[in-house]
C-alpha cells in the first residue's frame, strides 16, 4: 500500500497513476459500469491515517477508484485529500456486514433502511468504514461486481434499530449529507 497526499489540484500525481496501470478511457470506464464508488465513512486501520490529530469529531469521507493494476482508496479528513494506492493483490478481502435501522427518529414513521461495517483487509492492515444507508445498496453492487471473489455480505436477522442518538442518526440515516 502506498500512501499520497493530493495536491491542490486534487489529482493523483502522473507516478501514482503510472503505480495503478493508468485509467480507464471514457469508453472503458463505461463498459465496466463506472470506475468510482459511493461514498462511504471511514473509521480506523491505516496508522497514518488514525494518526492525524484532531480537535473535533469529523467524519471522514471515503470512496474507492478502480484502475487497471489496483485501486485508489481516497480519503477526505477536514478538506484535506489523501490516496491509499494499492495493487489488486495485496486487497485479501472485503467483508460486509448490514443490519437493519429504523427510520422513526428521522421521518417519524416505521421504515427500515439497511446499513453496515465494512471491512477491507489487505496484506499490510485491516480497514473498518461505516456504510450510511443512503449508500447501502449501490456500495454493496459495486463490490459485488468489482470484487466477486472477495467479496462477502452477511446480512443481519435482527430486529432493526431505532436511536434517538444524533451521531447514530447522522451517520446511518443521514450519511455523508450532514
């Protein structure tokens, strides 16, 4: 895994997408149905990452980019945008597990949405996110389409949850909106 700070410009530097194999053109990146995942929120796992001090609770956007030789895992802490880079070899695994909320809290009437834990393993570390259920589905059909053999969804049995909690809430009901 190499990891990059973006420059102002907020791209991968010409060594960093030389390191991926390249892009896919217009054309490439339209058979293969998008080449970019929904956003989601990351949690812990890479030390570099964890280590960035903060004064105050911020999520942390993340989002994956698929190129020919690998991925770009990128990151959005305070504004500030960071790469992981990595081969398709070292990614081991993706682990998913949704469970079942319920929207009262929010719309003041019994829906339930799904959301989840992802989990990306690699050869180097372990990576946790938080899925916001808005994100859910089309997450879950981009790895299933992108990462068949190493992809796992375990879907939970349990009643939903309902939380008053406002970070709870804002993660999972509201996602990456608020």
């Amino acid at each position: 895994m190499k990891l990059t700070n973006i420059e102002k410009t907020h791209r991968l530097k010409i060594n960093d997408i030389k390191y991926l194999g390249g892009r896919y053109n217009f054309i490439q990146s339209i058979q293969k149905g998008g080449t970019g995942s929904p956003q989601f929120i990351y949690k812990q796992g890479v030390e570099k990452w964890d280590n960035m001090e903060e004064k105050f609770f911020y999520k942390s956007m993340c989002s994956i980019e698929l190129h020919p030789k690998g991925i770009a895992l990128w990151f959005n802490k305070k504004q500030k945008i960071h790469a992981a880079l990595m081969h398709y070899e070292e990614i081991k695994s993706f682990s998913y597990s949704s469970f079942k909320i319920n929207a009262k809290p929010l719309l003041q009437t019994n829906y339930i949405l799904e959301a989840g834990y992802l989990t990306m393993e690699t050869q180097e570390c372990t990576i946790d996110f938080y899925v916001p259920a808005p994100k859910h589905k089309n997450l879950v059909k981009f790895l299933n389409k992108h990462f068949r053999s190493s992809f796992s969804h375990d879907i939970s049995t349990a009643e939903a949850i309902c939380s008053d909690d406002p970070l709870y809430t804002s993660i999972f009901l509201h996602g990456v909106n608020y």
